[in-house]
C-alpha cells in the first residue's frame, strides 16, 4: 500500500460506565452502556465502516463497549488492547496512531474523553456540512463515532491533516 493511500480513522468513545467502588480503570459498563454500544456497532455496520486493525484501551469499560459493537461488524478485525490509550493525553495518542504500519488503511481507536474528543477536533482539518461544530458542541457523550480521512503515511498524521467524514451518537 502506497503512503499516499486514503485511510481513514474511526474514534469511538466507550459506552456509558457505572461510578462504582472500584478503580477507574475497572468500571463496567451501565445497562445504557450495554444498550448503546451495540447500536454504535450496527451504526458502524451500515456505514460499510469495518476497521483492519482496532486499538482500543485496556480499560473494562472499553473491552466491554468494543465486545458489544464488534458482534455488529460482518467480520472482525485485528483487534490490539493498548495500555497506552487509557489516560493518554493527545500527543500521546497521535503518537500512537503515527506507530501504525501502512498495511492498515481503516483504523479504530476505542478509547475515553477528553482524549478521544481532544483527537477528532486536533485533526479535522477540514469536516463535512456542519459536522465539526455538531462534535463540539455535544462535547463527543460516550458511545459516539467519529470518522475522519486522509491521504498518507501514518506517520504523517497530525494537527489538521483529516476531514471530519461522519459524526454520531447514540441519543441525538
């Protein structure tokens, strides 16, 4: 694949997690949580949107919110659990994305805010009818998807080099 090939990458924000007496890092989903996130799977489905390779962060919230949407996909893809992403600060998460092998065309990032939000507004160079104020706006709830493209190397992702494609959530 050349460097120049369009890609694209998806940011999903986990599902809605239960506030409970364990760490953060180990919140399950609420039952909204368990509800949305396969809705945000079909959504994914029905915008032909299967990723080649999924990143999503080690927490239980998103293990579980990736479970409940992947069931969703007609096939699954690579799916890699990053300790990085939990907590990770946006050049933190850029960084991760420009380790990303060329191979990949589609890629999925399941991650938490304000990284996630932080991420989809630093490279939406450019976006789509009025879908960057509507991101804004709503401040990225959980369970919501954005999908930005763009054209080169993984490594060349940076500040403003996608367009803001399409922008969801469950509850709009």
């Amino acid at each position: 694949m050349s460097a120049d090939t369009p890609r694209r990458i998806v940011l999903f924000r986990h599902a809605k997690a239960e506030w409970s007496e364990s760490s953060d890092h180990e919140r399950p989903l609420a039952e909204r949580g368990r509800k949305d996130a396969p809705v945000a799977g079909r959504w994914l489905a029905g915008a032909g949107i299967t990723p080649d390779l999924t990143l999503c962060s080690t927490s239980t919230r998103t293990r579980e919110t990736w479970k409940l949407a992947v069931h969703e996909l007609p096939q699954r893809p690579k799916t890699v659990y990053e300790e990085r992403i939990y907590e990770a600060s946006l050049g933190e998460l850029i960084a991760l994305l420009n380790e990303t092998s060329d191979d990949v065309s589609d890629l999925m990032l399941v991650g938490h805010n304000p990284g996630v939000h932080a991420l989809a507004d630093a490279l939406s160079g450019e976006a789509e009818g009025d879908l960057l104020p509507r991101m804004n706006r709503s401040g990225f709830p959980t369970a919501s998807l954005a999908v930005l493209s763009f054209n080169g190397s993984w490594k060349s992702v940076e500040h403003g080099v996608g367009r803001l494609v399409a922008y969801w959530t469950p509850h709009d």
